[in-house]
C-alpha cells in the first residue's frame, strides 16, 4: 500500500529542514563577519517581501522574507555585485567605512564568504558523530559468505571466502565499501581485486540493477554485486573516536555527490534524477513521517548538498566569490567590476535556468506533464 503524507504535513516537514539550514548557513558569514569588525544591515531567512523582522541594538534587520527558498546577509558597503569599492563606497565616512566588507583583507573576506558552506558541513559533521556514538560503526570484512545465484558475482567467478580488497581501482576496507561503491554504479563493468586463500586475484563484473519501490511509491534503480557478508560487524564508538567519523561520512558522502554528477555528465546517469525545492519538499515529508531518525539524516545530508553546492565556481555563489578571490591574490590585484558583473550575470542566468529545469524535472516525477498530456489528448 503507498502512503502519502499530506500537503501540510509536508509543507511543515520541508519548512522544518530548509529554513534552520539557510539560518545556519548565514549564519556562518555573519559570526566570521561579525569576529573582524564587519556590521551586518541585514540578515533575511527567505527573499522576498519581509514578512516578519527586528533590528538589533547592532542596527542589523533580522528577517524573514515569504519565499524560504534561500537567505542572505547583507553586509555594510555591500553596494555592487563585486563588494568592491566604488564611489559611493569611498564617500563614506571613515569610521563606517571601516565597518564595510571591502575594507577588509583579502584572507578576511575569503573567511567570511567560506564560513557559510564551512558551517553546512560542521554541522553534518555534528549529526553523523552522533549517529555514530549512538548506533556504533560497521567493521563488517570485506568477505564474501554468500553468493547469490545468477548474480553479478556469480557470472564473474567470484566464490565464497574470497575477500575483495578493490573494486573500480578504488581500495576496500569493509563491506559498506563495497555496497556503497556498487549501489550508484548499476550496470557499469568495473575490475574487482580480490584474494582466494593466500593468492591475489582479479576479474571484471558488470555490476547487476535492481528496480525498488518504497512505501511512497518512489521507484530507484541500484547497482547490486550479489554477495553477502559472512557475519555483520558493528562496534561501539567512543565520544573522541565520533567526530572522526562524522568526518569521514561527509567525505564519503562529498565523494557520491562528485561521482554522480560526473556520471550525469558523461550521460551514465539521467539527468531526470536531479531534483529541485519540490522534490526535497517531499523527500522532507516522506522522512519525517518515517520517524526523527531519518529526518535527521535527511537534514545531514541536505546540509551537505548545500555546503557543496555553495562551494561550486560559480558567481553569485560562495564558490564564484572564492574563485575572484584565489584569482586577485594570484594577480595581486581585484578583478575588474566590469568583468564581475559579467559574470555575475552569467551565473544568475545558469542558476535560473537549472533552477527552471528541476522545476520542470519535479513536476515531470509528480506526473503533472502526464496529466496535461491526458487532458490535451
């Protein structure tokens, strides 16, 4: 049976994810801006038309706007696209502009604009820590005790008590390894490394699909290798030993998102699986009714995606700015404001567009083309 949370339940549940993660998020270039002296005019969690809002004995406006797709920190000075001194900026009175972002160092602002993403990923970092200190850590062998017939591993010759040491050039430490690696990887060949009693190994296997349905009706294509463990490991992890891993599952984590975007780009992968605010909404609603758990690690994950997201080379984002900035200090000297602007238009264009296309892409996965198309016909 395909349950399916309500419009509002849903409507709360994404509210409840975006909205502390955009806080968050701004909230990392306020504090680093505020540590060097930078006033802040405003902090908005939403664009748009203010709906609700203070200002600080600071003078700084706290808002929120009507549309939470987003947020901003609006720096003093922050005049022109490029946060470079202009005119208008030089008339300023010495004491205030002082206060400005573009009175900083170069080191300074790369900090303020880099704390946002920074902060995405600390507090992910945060979550998974906890998860780990409260469920332990999988230290399952690499070994196969189970081989599924006219599987994958089966048509490669791969037997019981083999332990695989690499799959795809890539090293195997545990069993996750291996299903992590194999799960966005369906039908791709790739080399296994592997070790039978004392001798090395190696064969090619094209990893197998599987086609799931979950209780929302969601339907998912995963690589599936055809093994299984000889005897599940999990062990207790100490409050020192759960930061680290916290870090290390945003790394691996960072590393999927590289993977797929690169199979998207070399059309391994369909570009119908990039999703936009509508299909987080869902995800968010779906998750939540499962229970806090998933909840929680759906807000990991999408603070991860927005971190990486933000560190992205391209204007208008955190990455676009740190690119000028790596850029001016290789030159010793601010990109032109012309070609700033550029740019900046550019990447307002890109981002409208990809924005335009999961838009698109979303309302294709809720069937609403489909609908159309019925009523035309």
């Amino acid at each position: 049976m395909i349950e399916t949370p309500g419009f509002l339940f849903t409507l709360v549940a994404f509210i409840l994810v975006l909205g502390p993660l955009v806080f968050v998020h701004e909230m990392g270039h306020y504090l680093a801006g505020r540590w060097f002296g930078v006033k802040a005019e405003a902090f908005s969690v939403g664009f748009g038309r203010e709906i609700a809002g203070f200002t600080d004995r600071r003078g700084t406006r706290w808002q929120f706007g009507w549309l939470p797709l987003g947020g901003y920190v609006r720096f003093a000075g922050d005049m022109n696209p490029a946060s470079q001194p202009d005119p208008e900026w030089l008339a300023l009175p010495a004491a205030e502009r002082a206060q400005t972002f573009q009175a900083k160092p170069l080191w300074q602002r790369a900090i303020v604009v880099a704390a946002g993403p920074a902060i995405n990923f600390a507090l992910a970092i945060l979550i998974l820590a906890g998860f780990a200190y409260a469920y332990g850590q999988s230290k399952t062998l690499p070994v196969i005790g189970l081989v599924a017939e006219q599987s994958a591993a089966a048509n490669a010759g791969l037997q019981v008590g083999d332990r695989i040491t690499a799959i795809g050039g890539r090293s195997v430490e545990t069993f996750d390894d291996l299903a992590s690696y194999a799960r966005i990887r369906p039908q791709e060949r790739v080399r296994v490394d592997y070790v039978r009693g004392d001798a090395p190994a190696t064969t090619d296997l094209q990893i197998g699909v599987v086609r799931e349905q979950d209780r929302f009706g969601n339907q998912f294509e995963l690589g599936r290798i055809g093994i299984g463990p000889v005897e599940p490991v999990r062990v207790p992890v100490s409050l020192l030993q759960a930061p680290l891993i916290g870090i290390e599952r945003t790394g691996e984590i960072v590393g999927m998102m590289v993977d797929t975007i690169g199979q998207i780009i070399t059309g391994r992968r369909s570009i119908d699986e990039l999703g936009g605010p509508l299909r987080i909404a869902q995800v968010s609603g779906q998750q939540m009714s499962l229970g806090m758990v998933e909840y929680v690690g759906l807000i990991a994950l999408i603070s991860i995606n927005l971190g990486f997201i933000n560190l992205l080379p391209v204007p208008m984002l955190d990455g676009g700015h740190l690119l000028f900035y790596a850029i001016e200090a290789v030159r010793r000297r601010p990109v032109k404001p012309e070609v700033f602007e550029w740019a900046f238009r550019g990447g307002l264009v890109a981002l409208l567009a990809l924005m335009f296309f999961v838009t698109v892409n979303d309302l294709g996965a809720f069937g609403v083309w489909r609908s159309l198309a019925g009523l035309i016909g």
